[in-house]
C-alpha cells in the first residue's frame, strides 16, 4: 500500500485554490494537475509499505508529540526545483516552527521502525500541479506570475492523518485510515 501522512485542508482553503487550478489548468497541457479534493499538506511520504507494516506505523504514529493548533495561512505561487526548471507548482504556506517540528517528529517515529528518513529539510507547500519536462507555456507562466502574490485564506489544523494513496487511470484515489491529534508534550 501508498502511504503518506498529512494535514487535511478546510473548504475555505480549498475553494479559491480549486478556482485557480480551473484558471490554469486550460493554459498549458503539459501539466498533470492535482484534484482540488486531494490537496492536502505532506508531513511525511512513506510510499509503499508493506501491509503487514500497517498497525506498526499507526502505533508508532499515535505516540508523535505535537504542538495543536496549527495556524496556517496560505499564500503565493512557486516552484520546485525553480522558476528555471519548473517540475513542481506550489501554493506557500506561512507556519509556526511547530509545524516543522511536528513533521520532524513524524519523520524520526516512523524512522525508528525502518521507513528511510527525510534527507531534505521540510518545506510546507500544497501541490498543484507536475511536469516531468520542467516547462511552461507562456500563458501559464504569465497566469502564475498573476497569481504570485495571491492569498488563499487560513485556517487552524487540529490534527494529521495517515492517508493511503490509490494509483488509478482517473487519478489518485485517498483513504483515511487513522487521524491524530498528537499526544501534547509539556
């Protein structure tokens, strides 16, 4: 199974980004756009894990200390690597250090029963959108430039999910199958 573990997005986050990508979306095919109802924030990608792995992550993902609530504001376009080499489109997001940490921890819980660890630093973004080719039209480019600056709204994060990630021909399918609320650190 495909695992990752993340914070869900509230509608109000949701609905202006779901606008945006129906404004971007037309103006260069080369894209793969994200579903507006699978944005979410990635604490940690596992990929895939064994079934028998299961009821070990969510154990060691019940014991994560963590800092809730989260306050989260959500602004401004980007890209990963670069604007250069565009292969990923990003809304930003504005976050306390304990939304950091709280990724770190995950990172080193589930380290601790084998899953690889992070070797980047953690970077708080949603996805919008993929190109394996690292290019853009200049419609889009001129659209993202647009929308650079825009805020999307923020919200209040009370909990993270362990999430299991469906491959289909229609697009990636999400399950729920544990949330958490963190165990408070004193």
């Amino acid at each position: 199974m495909r695992l990752f573990v993340a914070l869900d997005i509230s509608r109000e986050i949701r609905e202006p980004i779901a606008k945006l990508i129906r404004e971007l979306k037309p103006l260069d095919d080369s894209w793969k756009w994200t579903s507006a109802k699978n944005l979410h924030v990635t604490l940690k990608f596992l990929g895939e894990t064994p079934g028998e792995k299961l009821e070990m992550v969510k154990e060691s993902l019940r014991g994560v200390s963590s800092e809730f609530p989260i306050l989260l504001k959500f602004k401004s376009l980007g890209f990963f690597p670069n604007e250069r080499r565009p292969r990923v489109l990003w809304v930003g997001l504005e976050a306390p250090t304990s939304l950091g940490k709280l990724a770190h921890s995950i990172d080193e819980s589930l380290g601790n029963i084998g899953v690889p660890r992070e070797d980047r630093e953690f970077s708080p973004h949603l996805t919008l959108a993929r190109n394996r080719k690292g290019a853009l039209s200049p419609q889009l480019r001129d659209a993202i430039a647009h929308h650079s600056g825009q805020f999307f709204g923020e919200m209040t994060a009370k909990s993270f999910h362990l999430i299991e990630s469906r491959l289909k021909s229609t697009g990636a399918e999400y399950t729920t199958l544990e949330s958490y609320s963190g165990s408070q650190k004193s």
